[in-house]
C-alpha cells in the first residue's frame, strides 16, 4: 500500500481547518524532462523546504520534488506544538549517549526551536506563532515526575522558562477534570503549521529553489551524480535529500526499517465564543502525559483544535470526528454537545527509540526522519544541518545520528503487527490510569 494514496486525493490538501483558514500557494508545476541540479531534495515539508531554503541561499541550485502539494503531509496537518528539547527526555539521553552528548542534543533541540522562530520572523510567516505549551499530567502519579524533570532542566541545563503546576494552578489555566497537575513551558511555542509550511516555500522559492509539485519519485540510481526519476522526468544530482519521513517507502530501505509510518488525528469544533475559558485560560498549547498522547489548543478563531485517538493500521477511519471525540470528551466532558467542523488524519514517522533517525544512506544521499510527534522544530531544524553538511560542515548532522536507531522486529511482514500489539498495549494502560 503506497501511504502517499492511501487516505488522500491526488494533489489535493485534506479537508482540514489548517487549510481551510490560510490561503494555498499557486500550484507549482510538476517535473516535466531532466533537470539538472546541484542538490535534489525528495519532500516538501518542514525538511525538505528548510533545506531547499538553506542551500537556496548558499547558491546551490536546488530542485524540490514534491508528489502532491508543498505542505501536504505532516507538517501541514500537525498539532502545531514546537517544543523544548529532544523527543527523548534529557535524563533518558543522558543513560543512552552521556552526559556530553545528551548536553550537545539539548543545544541542537534549542537551536531548533531559535531557527523556527528567526524564519518566522525574517521571513514575514504569518503563521500565528505564540508562546507557551504546559504539559498536563494525566495520573497523580505523573505529577511528581514533571516537576522532577522540571528541577533536572533547571539545575543541570539552566533551562528557566518552567513553570510547574500543582492541581489548582493547572486547573486555573485548563479546566479539565482529567489533569492533576503539570509544568508550562513558554520558552515552547505553537503556531498554525501549514501556514508556516507555505511560508517556507514561499521563503525557498523566492531564494532560488525550484519546486515541482505532483513529481513522485519513482525511483532513486545512486551514483556520481545520483539520478532521481519521476513519472515524467528525472533529476541529475550531485546530492540527494531524503526528507520524505512517513512517506518514505521503498526508495531507502535501511531508513524505512527503522521508521515506522503511523496514523494520528485532529478535529476542529466549531468557535466556542465565551467557552473557549472552559477548555483555556490563556493562549498556550497543552500535550498531556498519557502514552497516546491528547494535545489541544485553541486557535485565532475560537475553535478548539483537538488531536488523539488510536488507529493503528494504515487506513484512516471511516469516521475520524467519532475517533477523536472519545478522548476529547474524557479531558473536556462539558464539550459533549459541542459541534465538531473539521476532522482528518495525517501520516507520521516514529523510530524504536522516538529519536529521529538522521543518516547517510550513500556518499552522496542523506535522509533524515522518525520525528516522532516532536517534528515542528527539529525536522525544519534537520534540513538546515542535512544542508550544512553538504557544505562540509557536518558536526550537527553527526551529533543527532549518535542515538543509536535499531530496525522495528519482524520486518515488513511482522512490524505492522507487533507495533499494533504493543500500541494496544499501552493504549490500555491508559484507560486503566497505570
């Protein structure tokens, strides 16, 4: 099943709010003969146009292939969170690379989120960027263990901008029954993602970048030059960037082993008018500590944006409003009868370790991918490093490629299955508060 096909139209951005409420680009034109390049990069999302923008304007001649529409897979369709750190939790880090890396991971995860906020910026995005995400606990017993985290931020990384919660402050910020507690982070961010990926493209094109929308790549001949075919045309390379996350599929075999494609879902209500301080007391995101993670904020327009819900095999289900409601109703129980105007899906990449996976698949072709629900900053971070690499400037590329990435079990005939099982698993936990 080719994921790119699965659940969308061909060319065609998904009935979401995110690209209900902020205009598209003209569509670009799609790859039409060869094409010669200095750099070919395979994606346009955060990843790829943050690459594309970087090389752009370093003066290398950069072409974008893109099968269906800049912005189309997860970094337009994400909950819009652009949190600290790594997707890993420092002290975790700090068992699997030492203290030194875990120290050089947590500059890189900062930088990232400096580099969403300087291209917000330089480039004019209006992408409704505000300050602020609190991360809620779920369980009394995950209450301690945020405010733990908290300490070890500010004692070992000097990091200031938590705020921990106790049950009354939480409650006065989100007034949800289901949160005991929790820390706000407003060194983090939140934003409307499509708008910021348009933005990048709009930023890469005027550097220079050729884009090419409805381009599938087809197939990738490694070489000196690399040649990458689409249905109606090729691009001769001198270097290739993967940046195709869960949409990988064939065209890096030892990347798609280790990053698995997964579904995740989002709904908009209709705008809540004077309720929006029944779901928040200020303008700031929330993710709280359950393993299937609820993440929610409220957008310029009132709406509650709501993301949760399991599925876990490739198709999105029939009925996603229904999906996400079930969770939604748990944090906020007085939104029973609210109206839901907006509901869709989105295809993201995860590894083993929820560390992205940034790797050199060949001399000339790197990748980078398994963002894990943490890609806002650190997918557009890693094409500003997979573009300072080519450059010969590698020490960031290096650095976040030290986590080590094992194959998921099974292959492609068990993972699927084995990924299910251990979801479910952990899905149950939840429901069973342990």
């Amino acid at each position: 099943m080719n994921l790119l096909y699965a659940n969308d139209q061909v060319g065609a951005y998904p009935s979401s709010w995110y690209a209900a409420s902020t205009p598209a680009l003209p569509p670009f034109d799609s790859l039409q003969g060869d094409v010669r390049a200095d750099v070919c990069v395979v994606g346009a999302g955060y990843t790829g146009l943050s690459a594309a923008l970087h090389l752009a304007q370093a003066g290398r001649r950069v072409v974008v292939l893109e099968a269906h529409r800049v912005g189309f897979g997860a970094s337009g369709r994400n909950g819009g969170q652009l949190g600290s750190g790594q997707r890993v939790e420092q002290d975790t880090l700090e068992r699997m690379v030492g203290e030194t890396q875990a120290r050089a991971l947590w500059d890189l995860a900062e930088d990232a989120k400096g580099l969403v906020k300087s291209l917000v910026r330089e480039h004019g995005i209006d992408c409704h960027l505000k300050p602020g995400v609190a991360y809620a606990a779920s369980h009394a017993s995950d209450v301690d263990a945020l405010h733990d985290y908290a300490g070890h931020l500010s004692d070992a990384y000097g990091y200031s901008q938590l705020e921990t919660l106790d049950a009354e402050a939480c409650h006065a910020l989100c007034p949800s029954p289901d949160y005991k507690g929790g820390v706000l982070d407003m060194g983090a961010a939140h934003l409307h993602p499509l708008a910021f990926a348009l933005g990048l493209a709009r930023a890469a094109r005027d550097a220079g970048a050729e884009i090419y929308e409805r381009s599938h790549v087809q197939r990738l001949e490694h070489g000196t030059p690399a040649v990458v075919h689409t249905d109606t045309g090729r691009v001769i390379a001198d270097h290739v960037i993967l940046a195709c996350n869960g949409y990988l599929s064939s065209l890096a075999p030892k990347v798609s082993a280790r990053v698995m494609p997964i579904n995740n879902f989002i709904v908009a209500t209709e705008p809540l008018g004077e309720d929006t301080r029944r779901v928040l007391t200020r303008d700031v995101a929330v993710a709280d500590s359950r393993f299937v993670v609820n993440y929610f904020r409220l957008s310029h327009d009132g709406r509650l944006l709501f993301g949760g819900g399991e599925s876990y095999g490739y198709r999105f289900p029939r009925n996603i409003a229904a999906t996400v409601r079930k969770p939604m109703e748990i944090v906020f129980p007085h939104l029973k009868d609210v109206r839901i105007d907006y509901a869709w899906g989105g295809t993201l990449g995860i590894t083993m370790k929820r560390f992205p996976y940034l790797a050199r698949v060949a001399p000339t072709v790197l990748s980078a991918s398994g963002y894990s629900g943490h890609g806002l900053g650190t997918a557009t971070h890693a094409g500003k490093l997979m573009a300072d690499a080519i450059a010969g400037q590698t020490d960031g590329f290096d650095t976040m490629g030290c986590v080590p990435t094992p194959a998921f079990p099974g292959g492609g005939a068990l993972r699927t299955p084995l990924l299910v099982l251990a979801m479910s698993w952990y899905a149950l936990r939840d429901r069973l508060g342990v």
